[in-house]
C-alpha cells in the first residue's frame, strides 16, 4: 500500500500521523488534569465540607448539654431564661450542620450512619423537650457563690476561648476555599493553555509537513516514477513531453532537458571524433595500400 503512494503524500501522511500522536498525547493529559481536578473539587466540597459540618453538629450537642446543665444552676428567671433560649438556639444550629453535612455522605455506608442517627435524634429531641418540661416546673435554685462565680465570671471566658477555637477553625475552612478556587483557576488556565497549543502545534506541524512536502517534490521534480519516466522519454528523443502527462513542474523538467541537451552533445561531439577518426584510419590504410603499389610496379 506505501509503495503505491505518493511520496508527497507519504510524507504529509508521516508529519500527520506526528500531529495525530501529540494530539492524542496532550488529550490524555488534559483528560487526567481533569480527574485530579475534579477529584481535588469533590474532596473538598464532599470530604472537607462533610467533616467540617459533622464536626459543627457534634460541638453544637456538647452546647446543648452544657446548656441545660447551666439551666439547672439557674438562680433566677432571668439566667433560666436566656439558657433556655441557648438550648433552643444549639438546637437549632446542630440541625442545620445536619442537614448540610447529610448529602455529602453519598456512600452507604455514610447513609446508613445517618439514618440511625435520625432515628436516635428523635429520641433525644423527645427526651430534652420531657427534661425542659420537668425543668420548668422546679423551683429556682438558691443563690450560691460558685454559682454565680461560674455565670459572672467562668462561663464568659470559658465562651471567649470556644470562639477563638471555632475562629481558627472557620480560618483553615476559608484556606480550604480558597485553596480549591485556586486549583479550579489554575486547571482552566492550563487547560486552555494546553488546548491551544495542541491546536497551533497540529496546525504548524500540518503546514510545515506540507512545506517541506513542496520543496522537495519541486527539488526533485515530481514523483521519481515520473522522473524516471520523463529521463526514458528524453532517451527515446522525447524532448518536448507535456507537463501534464509527466507531471514534473517546470525547473525540473528544464534541469533534466538541460542535461539530456548536454549528454546529447556530448554524445555527438564523441560521435564526430570517432567519424573523424575512422576516415583518417581509412586514409592511412588507403596510403599504405598505394605506396605498396607503387612498390610493387618498381619491381
């Protein structure tokens, strides 16, 4: 099959067959760069997110119960009223982290988790509402110094520090964030970058292959075949074939008419000097044939 081909056409085949492969080269890079990218991306909004909230749910239960133990310290209505409106909003908070944490568990075995979960949190709920209820119709607790050492003083630190902790952690969420939109940024840039190069090269490598192509087929007139049928023309004394017919572009065909017309009169200006020759041969043997003669008559 490649020995019927052209050879323009093999070599445009050949650089092709180069850009075809760099193609192919920098598409399963592309296609790997967006795995790792997407793969980077799920960690983060499934992996990271997920633990983060779990963890916010799981710290909002340790408020809850440290809440109704301060509810239980109350000394009057005022403090069992705003630790229960604490209770109420810890509540609240743990669900919220529940529902955003639930869809990203995607595994079974995630799911399964949460589905027991659910079903122990409805215990729970039913049984701090029944402690709140009792909790409400107990009397105040008397006034005592730990105790109000422990709301005045202890407890307000105690928060300022639970904030500064959930500051540090909110602080690594946000690195987290911006660490991902950065990767993001980062994979379509280079993702862009990478597609136009594989097109400028593919189209480079297309042009130069079909340059080079031409120059040679100029530099060597055609197709050898027809070159070697052009030089078979010429020695049958063919010195006026069609171009179309031999398909040779003209500085080709010129060159190999030059040199033919010079072969030609080489052989011409050989075939004179050995026309030449052979009559002074016959000369010569034509005088040696008279003096003979003449020779011959003396005797």
């Amino acid at each position: 099959m490649l020995t019927n081909m052209k050879v323009g056409t093999r070599l445009i085949a050949g650089f092709l067959f180069v850009v075809l492969l760099g193609t192919v080269v920098a598409a399963i890079g592309i296609v790997n760069l967006d795995r790792i990218n997407e793969r980077a991306k799920r960690m983060y909004q499934e992996e990271l997110l997920g633990v983060s909230y779990a963890k916010e749910a799981n710290i909002d239960l340790v408020y809850i119960g440290r809440a109704l133990r301060s509810v239980l310290l109350a000394s009057n209505d005022a403090q069992r009223t705003q630790l229960l409106g604490k209770v109420e909003e810890y509540r609240k908070w743990m669900r919220e982290n529940l529902g955003q944490a639930r869809p990203l568990f995607t595994k079974p075995e995630g799911q399964r988790v949460f589905a027991e979960l659910d079903a122990r949190l409805r215990d729970y709920d039913n049984d701090i509402n029944d402690l709140l209820g009792k909790i409400k119709k107990e009397p105040l607790q008397q006034q005592r110094a730990t105790v109000d050492y422990l709301f005045t003083t202890f407890l307000p630190r105690a928060q300022v520090i639970d904030d500064q902790m959930t500051d540090l952690s909110k602080l690594k969420e946000n690195n987290a964030r911006t660490a991902n939109l950065e990767n993001k940024e980062s994979y379509e840039t280079s993702r862009t970058l990478m597609i136009v190069l594989v097109i400028l090269s593919a189209l480079s490598g297309a042009g130069l292959g079909a340059l080079i192509t031409r120059s040679l087929t100029r530099q060597l007139g055609g197709e050898p075949r027809y070159a070697a049928e052009v030089a078979e023309r010429i020695a049958n004394g063919d010195l006026h074939a069609s171009d179309r017919r031999l398909r040779l572009h003209g500085i080709a065909r010129d060159r190999l008419l030059r040199g033919h017309a010079r072969v030609e009169i080489a052989r011409r200006r050989v075939g004179v000097h050995l026309d030449n020759h052979h009559c002074d041969n016959e000369q010569n043997t034509q005088a040696r044939g008279d003096a003979k003669l003449g020779a011959d008559r003396k005797i």
